[in-house]
C-alpha cells in the first residue's frame, strides 16, 4: 500500500529534472516571469548557455513541455537570461517531455 501511495503522488506531482552549460557571460539574475520564449533566435541576442529539461508533470506532452519550459524559465533566470531560444522538444515514454533551449540575453 506504501509504495502505491508514493507512485499516486509522484504521477500526481509530476517528475521533472533539469540541467544546464554555461558557454557565455552570465548576468545578474532575472524572475522567471521575465523570461520569454522564443522559436527563432533574435538578432539582437547573446548565448549564455544551454539548458535541458525532463517532465513528467501532465497528462499529455502538452502538458509536459509546458511544465519543462517553466523549469527552463527558471534556469535561464539564475544564468541572467532574459529570453530562451527553444532549440528541440522530444516526446517520452508515459506522456512526457525533453525540451532543449539556449539561455539568451536579448539586448533591448
């Protein structure tokens, strides 16, 4: 019944994991919430790094990617990015999601 119980609220919770490479200049941090996405890479923007995300947290891949750039959102603001250029999202088993992204600084 224990493990039952924990499997329910990992599924629940969602599992995610993440990491990142710095290959520039990092800032002074940023909020999460002033983080933007980006499919095409601005003009105007430096590479600061890269970032990598794992989710598990959905229903759907939706769901999950949704859940993975919020975490890259996060990481990319601890590196002083303003801006993420998503470079790759891959489906995984069990309705998840691996999404790539480069932590940009876009210059106003």
């Amino acid at each position: 019944m224990k493990n039952l119980t924990l499997a329910v609220l990992v599924f629940i919770t969602g599992c995610a994991t993440s990491s990142h490479q710095v290959t520039g200049t990092l800032r002074p941090q940023v909020p999460p919430e002033a983080v933007k996405v980006y499919y095409a890479l601005p003009a105007n923007s430096e590479v600061i790094g890269m970032v990598s995300a794992d989710s598990f947290g959905g229903v759907d891949l939706q769901q999950a990617t949704a859940d993975a750039i919020t975490r890259l959102k996060e990481q990319a603001g601890r590196l002083g990015a303003n801006g993420l250029f998503i470079n790759g999202v891959q489906d995984k088993p069990l309705n998840g999601a691996t999404v790539n992204a480069e932590a940009i600084f876009v210059s106003p």
